[in-house]
C-alpha cells in the first residue's frame, strides 16, 4: 500500500452531498455516502472538498527572474491556495518562445513536483511583436503547448494576430490576449478618470482594452479560431464578451480577483502595491465584472500572479512595477466577493476557478472529482476566517494588496495527484514523484 492510498472521510460536496473518497495508487477509486475501506482514513472534519483549483494565468519568472519567484516557490505558494494546476506565462528571461524554454519550464514543474506546471508559449518572438515564435515547434515539444499569449504585451498588429489565431487552429490551440492598445497607454499609471484627473497621474482609458477586444473578437469570428481575452477589468469589455457569446463566437474570457475586489481610488494612498495592469477600474466596472462572472459570460477567473521583488515594488509609483501577487489568497477573494454577497454559490465557483479552465487548457485529470482520474482536490473549509500576513505568504514575492485583510474560507488540505501535499494548511513537504 503506496503513501497514495487512503480514505477521505467526513467531507462535503459543494452541493452539500455528504461523501468519502477512496484513492489508490494516486487516482480515485471510489466516491460513495459511505464506504468500507480498508486504508488510512484522512477525517475532512466535516469541510467542503473541491477539485483542484487550476491558474490559466500565472508568472512564475523562472527561468530568469528567480529573485522574484522560482518554479518551486509559485508551485508552493499554489498548493496553499488549493491550486493542482498552473499556467505559467511566457514573460521569462529567455522568453518562453522556442520548445527548448517551455520544455525547461515543464521540467522545473516536474521537478518542484508539487502541482502541474503548464508553460504557456510567446505568440511573438521575444514578445516583440514582430513575427511569430515557432508555434507549432511549441505544440509538438514535450511541454505541449496548447496556450499561447505576450501576456504584458498586446499583440497590437491586426495582422500578425490574424495569422496567429489562423495558425493554432492546425492542433487546437487558443491564443490568450493582453487587450491594451498601447498608443492608448503611452505613459499610463492608472484607471483614467476622476481619481487620476485629481491625483494627476497618466490616465489608462478603458477604450484601449475595449477596441482591442472588439478586434479580436470580430478575427476571431473571421478566421473560426479560439481567443481568450486575459484579465478583463471593464463593464464595456462585459458587454462585448457577452455579445460575442450571443453570437455563437469562440470567445472566452478571464477576470482576476483583485478587479472583483478593488477600486481605482485605492490609488489616493500613492502605494504602489495598488499598481496593476490592467488598472484597478470603478466601482461600475467592478459590479460589471461580477454580474459577468455570475452569469457566465466570464468563462472563469485567473490570479494573474505576478511577484515583484521589494525594491521594483517599493517605491515611487511612477516607478513602481506593475502587479500583485494572488495564489494565496484567490480563492478567499472570490468568495468574498461573490458567494458572500450572494451573486455565486460553491458549486459555480468550483465551475469558475477549476473546471472551466481546465476544459480550456485541455488539463486532463483536472477540473472534476472523478472516478478514475488522479487524485487533485482541494478542502476548504468555508466557515473559517483567516488574516491575511504577507510576511508568512510561500511566494518569493509580497506584494500582494490585501494585507491585513481579513478574509473568508480556509484552505485545509491540498492533494495533488493523491499526494498529500497541504495537511492542515502546512506544507508537507512531499511532492509526486
């Protein structure tokens, strides 16, 4: 009997069905009311258990920018927050833009063996937005690239994103799109609009991520190819993704926690822990983006986890870098602002951050607890409270904007691949091997 086998008792599913889960040899066996079972028992203590949360968007730096956050500690810091499943963006150094470097990455992830890393490959060379990065070298390497984005960068040049969409059409590929028009956003600090008229900072209009949206949308159409939209942050860019659905058009659509949560007049403190791009939007566009991820037309939600050392972060806020961290605590932001406010319920959150993206990815074993595949699922237990201290967070990296915050539902237990990788809240220590 493997240290994979045993028996999860005392849980509950997200839509209050009492169940025990039997694993063996890392896949689950059986999922009943009640089951006699010879293994170890682990007592769930009555908590909800979730599939494994999967991240289509994630920076990990590695390789490159380990100062930051290394392949180890992004996969450490996942499992805290119930994550089995990582996609990790291409803004390495070297790009992530040839087989050789995702294949790296997916090694690395092999490696730390705490959580699947996907790499996600450049669309352009070096992100440069000039001529595309060997695309389909990427699909056929080891690392089966199926994801492809500049992530921090737009592809802006409507025809190179035009071949782009046409060329992973050939193996199934989606191409995942930073919509910010970057003529719209020469200098851009902040939301454009009342609060950065007032604080006198370079505005960032929402025309530059809606046009851009439009565009794709429309290309998408055109050439009958998948387009995910990263980070939406805008009431209008809601309105085209649902008009897009309406339309029968392969359009997808992501939103992070911190633009369900935080407003750009956050941005009176000048910290720059608050500086993010996209930008923190407006009251109106947040309301926006959760009436849209209530009802489906934002496919799901992604951390857009993006660690900066302190001295990038640390400092004037014309200088400052942009990003926040949110593997730790994304789950707990979600269900703050939607099952606590009432607009989702755990079964549809669980549809939101674990079997949708999984189905856009095309993770398998990830996404559902199912008979038969691995064991990757996630204890939480929605009635805990829990202060956020970005002293103790696992990342390299502690920028995140909710310190001090006191948020709702606890990460118990994490398994990852019937490996029990977070007893209690605490790591470990063991990894798939």
């Amino acid at each position: 009997m493997s240290n994979s086998d045993f028996l999860l008792n005392n849980v509950l599913m997200s839509d209050g069905a009492s169940v025990e889960i039997e694993v063996r040899e890392h896949r689950i066996a059986r999922i009943s009311s009640a089951l006699d079972s010879d293994l170890t028992a682990i007592d769930g203590r009555g908590a909800m258990v979730l599939p494994g949360l999967v991240d289509l968007h994630t920076h990990l730096r590695e390789p490159g920018k380990e100062n930051s956050e290394t392949v180890l500690s992004g996969s450490q810091a996942a499992i805290k927050g119930g994550y089995t499943a990582l996609s990790a963006m291409a803004n390495t150094s070297p790009v992530a833009d040839t087989a050789g470097v995702v294949e790296q990455v997916a090694r690395l992830g092999k490696e730390a063996g705490l959580c699947d890393v996907f790499p996600i490959g450049a669309v352009t060379v070096g992100l440069k937005g000039e001529s595309l990065a060997e695309l389909s070298a990427m699909a056929q390497s080891a690392a089966q690239v199926r994801i492809f984005s500049d992530d921090g960068h737009c592809i802006s040049d409507p025809l190179l994103m035009r071949r782009a969409l046409e060329y992973v059409k050939a193996f199934g590929g989606v191409i995942a799109q930073h919509a910010q028009d970057p003529l719209l956003t020469v200098g851009s600090q902040m939301n454009e609009g009342i609060v950065s008229s007032r604080l006198g900072l370079k505005g960032w209009p929402s025309v530059a991520e809606e046009s851009i949206i439009a565009r794709d949308i429309l290309m998408a159409h055109y050439v009958q190819s998948r387009l995910h939209i990263c980070h939406l942050t805008t009431k209008g860019g809601v309105e085209l993704v649902r008009w897009a659905k309406s339309q029968g058009i392969a359009v997808t659509a992501e939103v992070t926690p911190h633009h369900l949560m935080l407003t750009d007049d956050l941005a009176e403190s000048y910290d720059p822990v608050y500086k993010v791009n996209p930008p923190l939007r407006t009251a109106v566009d947040v309301q926006a983006l959760r009436e849209g991820l209530a009802d489906g037309t934002i496919d799901i939600v992604a951390t857009d986890h993006a660690p900066h050392p302190a001295e990038d972060k640390d400092c004037e806020w014309s200088a400052a870098a942009f990003g926040m961290i949110g593997l730790e605590t994304a789950l707990s932001i979600v269900a703050k602002a939607m099952i606590e406010t009432g607009l989702m319920d755990w079964t549809t959150l669980a549809q939101r951050m674990s079997t949708t993206p999984a189905a856009i990815g095309g993770y398998e074993d990830h996404g559902a607890i199912t008979v038969g595949n691995f064991a990757n699922f996630v204890v939480v237990d929605p009635s805990a409270t829990w202060k956020v201290d970005r002293t103790n967070l696992l990342s390299r990296s502690s920028n995140t904007p909710f310190h001090d915050f006191t948020l709702p539902a606890s990460v118990v237990h994490t398994f990852f691949r019937g490996v029990h990788v977070l007893k209690d809240s605490q790591l470990t220590g063991l990894k798939y091997e």
